[in-house]
C-alpha cells in the first residue's frame, strides 16, 4: 500500500509575466529557480526566493515551446518556432548561443543526466542529439513519419523515447541510433512522453485523452488511465517513481497514484488548459503553465517519506476515475532483504537453508518472474521473504493467506520452479500458457507468492488434483519418495 497521504496538495506560489500562453516548466537543480517558456517569444527565470526580481529573456523570433534546465543549473536549453535552439545562462545578463537545430519548428529540448549531450524533437519529423559543448550535431533519428511532439533520454543515456503525431512512441538506442520498439497503443497525436526515474518504463499522454505505460524491457503496457475530458498536454513523474502528474486542457491537473493504479487528486486552478506541468529534481515541488499566462508553483506534500519504501510498485490495468485493477510491476523500487534468527535451530539446518535460498536466489536472477495472469485471475505480490502474504484475485479483495516461498519462471514461460527450506525443489507446469502472463524482473531478494489452490473462473489442475489455478507440480527432494500435497 502507498504512504497515508499526510496533506493535500497545496498551491504555493503564482507567478504573472508572460503576454501569453506558457508552453513549458522547469526546475533547477537546486529549486532556487523556475523557467518557463511562453508564445509571446520569451523565457522567464523565476526566483524561489520571496520578493526576487524575475528575468525576462529576448532573443527567439517566435514562440518558445520548449525550456529545459541543465542537471548543473548552469545553462538552460529553450527551442522555438523559430527552428533554432538556444542555450542560455540563467543569471541577470541572460547570455545565449543560438544554432538552427531543424528545418520545423523545435518542440522538444532535453539534457542528458551527465549534462553532455541535448536532444531536440522538430515538426521536421526528426529527432536530432547534439553535444552540449560547442553544439556540436551527432545523429539524426528519423523513423517517424509526422511531426515529432518530444524526446527524452533515459536516467542512464542509454535510451531516447519520442513521441509523435503519427500516433506512435518509438523507443531508440542511443549507441546503435536504431528503433528497438514502437508502441501504437495511441489513438491520437502523442503530446508528451517522458521515462520513470527507475529508466524501466515510460509514460506517454495524448490527443485521445489518456495516459499511457509500458515497461521498456518487456514493451508491454502497464498502465492506461482515462481521467481527462481532453488532451493531455503534459506529464512528470515524482523523483521517487510513485506518482504521476499530468496536465490537460481540461483546465486540470491530476495526481497518480502508480503504486494503487488510481487516481489520487484533481487540481483546479488554472482558467483555460493547463498547457505544461513539472516537478522539482527532489520532488517537494511541482510547477504548472497555462494558457492563462500564468505559472503555478506547488507544494506536493502527498509524498511523505518515499526513500524509505521498500513495497513493490503495483500498478493498475486501467484507471478511469472510478475504477483500477490493481497488478504487480517491479519499475525499480527494490525490496530490503529481511534477516530473521531462529535460536532453536542447528548451524547446519542455516547452513543449508541458506544454500538452498542462495541457489534459488542466483536462479531467480537469471529469470524473469511470473506476476500476473493477463485474464485477472491472479495476481500475486512481491514481498520480502519471510513474511506472510495475501492472494489477490481479480476485484482486488483479500481471499486467503499463503505461506512464503521462492518462485520464478523460465525465460521461456513454460514452467516455474519454487523452493523452501525443507529441501524440496517443485516445478509447476502451467496448464494454462505462461506466455499470456505478464512478467517483470525483480531482485535477488525478492520472493513471489503465488497461490496454487482454488480461484474463481480459472480452469485447470491443482497441486493437490483439485481444481484450481491450472497448474501441475512435478516435485523433486532428497529421495523418490511421493511428494505430499502442496500447502501453498
């Protein structure tokens, strides 16, 4: 479950300036100060401190949509209509370097976590990345077939995602510069896309008025909310991967809650569509635009103590304000690995007990772990190994309590292979396709309970013949002798 949300969201600060629409938002990296872009041609750097004067910068011939803070703070990228792009110095001089980045309109600017490299997005259907130093052009993307609306590296520069008018996000490799995956889920133009902080799944909102995630190492989606009445302009996720805001010209903003799959607050405050949303590097903080002219600033205050989460992050099959099924996606919260001593026990029972964990840890390293049936009849969670768990089915309700065990599945999915301390390894050979399951990796420490016995609405053979889940153990132990039926 997430953290018991302590207060509301709360609006801190408003800033007026801009002659029009506000288009983008940015934080420094030491929340001292806020840029934003607007289509009057302008960026305004903004103080954090009370009563400090704000900076207008002039030097873009057209609207500037697109703004953007190096991780250092020292420079700040901003694209134009005017096709060029321009890195400025965020202090009272307001120095720039101009170069033509495209032949459209740059809608897209972005630096990578290391501050050496920028990539741009352009009407021009291109993606173009650039070294911070000199401005120098490296490479082109240019799959697309319609004007590229944003571009993002990943936390590690290893990944850009883009979206597009063509109704797609394309994911790409940096090094290799081709496209590894395009998700079409999108029935219209893709506004905004942007990575989770964990760099294992992306988010993606659009002209269909939804928001979108999908898991980059599996290319599956994990999440599809439907909580606007129009286009999502916009979106950021908290530092710490939790939630989600997204703006929308429905005039709102909304709050996600990625580890229940809901939808957590509606902000109203802005008089026309909300064009632009961001949070701050440390998340205490998020900024808003809108065609109000107006910049909002935020205080978040729902994301009491995340550093110390340790719970697997679930998240919903769809949300649409009223509704979410609830799965379990590991999206880089990892689990702490618990110790318990048993003084009743001998060294050698530890001995082996840890051995048999060790090896059926190492094998859990090497595969992916089975999370969810994709028809809703299970879903199992993910939780430190010794404590009790529940078994969830398709309503999200509490049916039962099952016992730990250590559970992974073979990379191809045709079987899963569970362990326990009293020295029996099982193999269960599912009777329904494995390959329908959705998977997600998890770590070393991590173990998954899953229950064998009776489900409403799944077909199949149960551990103990009975009908249940439609799985088929085949056991092996210290001796040929039959195994007893499963206690999970």
């Amino acid at each position: 479950m997430a953290a018991v949300c302590e207060e509301d969201p709360s609006l801190e600060r408003h800033f007026k300036g801009h002659r029009d629409a506000v288009t983008s938002v940015d934080f420094s990296c030491a929340k001292k100060q806020l840029v934003s872009g607007s289509m009057d041609s302008s960026l305004m750097i903004w103080s954090m401190k009370p009563q400090m004067r704000a900076y207008r910068f002039v030097g873009h011939k057209d609207a500037v949509l697109c703004v953007h803070f190096s991780p250092s703070g020292h420079l700040v990228a901003s694209g134009s209509r005017d096709k060029t792009v321009r890195l400025w110095i965020p202090n009272v001089k307001g120095e720039s370097t101009v170069f033509k980045a495209h032949t459209g309109t740059v809608r897209s600017v972005h630096f990578s976590n290391d501050g050496q490299s920028l990539v741009t997005a352009s009407d021009d259907k291109t993606v173009k990345v650039w070294t911070v130093h000199r401005q120098k052009f490296l490479f082109s993307l240019s799959q697309h077939i319609n004007w590229v609306r944003c571009a993002r590296f990943s936390p590690d520069g290893r990944l850009i995602v883009s979206s597009s008018d063509d109704k797609t996000v394309k994911l790409w490799d940096k090094t290799s510069r081709e496209c590894i995956h395009s998700f079409c889920e999108h029935g219209g133009f893709v506004n905004h896309v942007d990575f989770h902080p964990s760099g294992n799944c992306i988010a993606a909102g659009g002209t269909d008025n939804t928001v979108k995630l999908w898991d980059v190492r599996m290319n599956r989606l994990l999440q599809h909310y439907q909580v606007h009445s129009s286009v999502v302009n916009s979106l950021s996720f908290h530092p710490s991967g939790n939630y989600l805001v997204t703006a929308s010209s429905d005039s709102t903003l909304k709050i996600l809650d990625l580890l229940e799959g809901r939808l957590l607050y509606t902000l109203h405050g802005h008089q026309g569509p909300a064009t632009c949303v961001a949070f701050s590097r440390d998340g205490d903080f998020f900024a808003s635009g809108g065609s109000d002219e107006q910049v909002m600033v935020w205080k978040t205050n729902f994301d009491a103590d995340y550093g110390d989460v340790v719970k697997p992050q679930k998240y919903g099959s769809s949300v649409d304000g009223t509704h979410g099924t609830g799965s379990e996606m590991d999206c880089g919260v990892h689990h702490q690995k618990t110790k318990t001593q048993d003084s009743g026990r001998t060294h050698e029972q530890q001995d082996e007990e840890t051995s048999l964990a060790d090896t059926l840890e190492h094998i859990m390293g090497q595969l992916d772990v089975l999370t969810q049936d994709m028809q809703g009849h299970l879903i199992p969670e993910l939780v430190s190994p010794g404590h009790l768990n529940k078994l969830w089915t398709a309503d999200c309700q509490h049916s039962g309590q099952i016992q730990p065990l250590l559970t992974a599945s073979s990379p191809a999915g045709r079987a899963a292979i569970k362990g326990s301390a009293s020295g029996w390894i099982r193999t269960w050979k599912p009777h329904f396709s494995l390959g329908d399951l959705c998977r997600a990796g998890a770590g070393p420490s991590t173990a998954l309970r899953l229950a064998a016995c009776s489900v409403p609405s799944c077909s199949g053979t149960g551990a103990d013949g009975d009908s249940g889940p439609g799985w088929r153990s085949s056991t092996s132990g210290p001796d040929s002798r039959t195994s007893p039926p499963c206690s999970i």
